[in-house]
C-alpha cells in the first residue's frame, strides 16, 4: 500500500497532470480526485478497512465513507471562491486547481445555480447545508442501513 501510494503521489503531482488539472472547471477536477480517491477506499476496503468502528464490505459503505469524508474536507480545506473572495477581494486570480476541491467545487456549483445570490447564501449553502446533508447521508449509508441491489 505504501508503494502504491508513493506512485500516485508521483503521478498526480507531474506537470502535464497538473496542467490537465488546470484546463478542468472546478467539478470536474473534483470528480476526477474523487474518482481516484473511491478507487483507493475500494482497493482499501479490500484490506479489512475499518473507519468509525465498520469495517466496509460494501457499495453502499464505500459510499457512506466517501460522503463524510467529503463533507469532513468541504469544512476544513479553505480552497474556494469564497476563501479566494475574503481574503483577496476577487473571485479571480485563483489557479483552476485551487477551486478543485469539495468546497471549491461546491461553491462554484452553487454560485452557477444561484447566480443572483449574495456571497453569504453562497457561503451558508457551501459550509453548512452541503455538508450537513452529505454527512447524514453518507452516516446512513455506512451504518449498513442502506443496500444497494
């Protein structure tokens, strides 16, 4: 696991990888890490991943896990328009990739649906709303209530 991790860290971290990176929107540089990042908690769940006390045998965990961990980074990471709205005064200026995070991406997501909102419904929806319902979703999902056919 350490070899592979090492190799995936190499690989995402080489320039045309990264340039790739930056001709995404911030949702599909999000889809792209979190299509990686399933495929790591799938590999791992092969191990005898245990998280929270479950060990993840299933589909529906997977996904449960993958839900908290998102809503768990959307809180902490600091990587979106708004970050980039505080603490500049623009929404410009930011790399693409900087944006292709839970919260960048969200942000971004909410600001195309909502284009006529304020900056702080933009917020609220982003860091509170989101994640709240990500979080119970992914709960549900990862207590082995929930099974996929």
């Amino acid at each position: 696991m350490a070899v592979v991790f090492a190799v995936i860290g190499i690989t995402t971290t080489m320039r045309p990888f990264l340039m790739f990176l930056a001709g995404l929107n911030p949702l599909y540089g999000l889809v792209l890490y979190y299509a990686i990042l399933y495929v790591c908690l799938v590999a791992l769940s092969k191990f005898e991943l245990v998280i929270f006390g479950i060990k993840i045998k299933n589909l529906a965990q997977t996904l449960g896990v993958l839900l908290i961990t998102f809503a768990f980074f959307m809180v902490i990471s600091w990587t979106s328009g708004y970050v980039q709205y505080v603490t500049t005064g623009s929404f410009v200026g930011a790399s693409p990739v900087f944006l292709q995070s839970e919260d960048g991406a969200v942000f971004w997501i909410w600001q195309m649906l909502l284009p006529a909102a304020d900056v702080e419904v933009w917020r609220l929806l982003t860091y509170a709303v989101t994640p709240f319902l990500l979080t119970l979703t992914g709960g549900v999902l990862a207590s082995k209530k929930v099974k996929f056919r």
